[in-house]
C-alpha cells in the first residue's frame, strides 16, 4: 500500500501540471473588456490553435515561421487566403506577421 507521502507527492504532481496547463491555456484580458467580447477572443484562439494544430499536422509544419526569410511569400499567402475565405487561415497568416513585425503591405 502506497504511503501517505507517496500520495501527496502524486496529488501536488497532479495539482502542478493542472495548473501548468491552466496558465497555458488563458489569455491575459484588460480590464474592462466586455465579458461576450473575452469570450469572442477565447473561442477564436482556440480555434486558431485547432486551425494550427491540424496544419502541423497534415503538412508537417512546425516553428517554420519564425524564420525571416518568407516575409513576402507570407504576405502572398495571407492575400490568397483572403481570396479564398477562410477567416482563420487569414488570421493564421496576420498572426505570423504580426508577432515577426511585419506590414501586410508590400514595401
């Protein structure tokens, strides 16, 4: 029978990674913003995530777009997909631009 210690040291084990995956998983909201409107931005980064997820997946795509040299073909994508219809490729695309500090305008 396992001791009392070897259970504690299992539930903080269980308790930490629960915790882990909580602040893994919120977003930082400003005060003030409407609660439907947090909600909104929730709902959309998990399904932007999903959207990501399933890319890594079906094409074997990674941090590739942390890499510098695809500013254009990134901004050509993000007009495609603007074409094409599909809002969360299109924030997929404005979300890599975004965070590499580039413009949607060519230079």
């Amino acid at each position: 029978m396992p001791s009392l210690a070897a259970h504690l040291s299992d539930s903080l084990d269980l308790m930490a990674e629960s915790l882990r995956k909580a602040q893994a998983n919120s977003i930082e909201m400003p005060d003030g913003l409407h609660l439907s409107t947090a909600q909104l931005v929730r709902d959309f980064a998990s399904a932007l995530a999903g959207k990501l997820r399933a890319a890594e997946e079906k094409y074997g795509h990674t941090n590739g777009w942390l890499f510098d040299d695809w500013e254009d073909e990134c901004r050509q994508q993000l007009m495609k997909h603007i074409e094409k219809g599909d809002p969360l490729d299109v924030a997929a695309y404005a979300a890599f631009m975004w965070k590499r500090g580039w413009s949607t305008r060519k230079s």
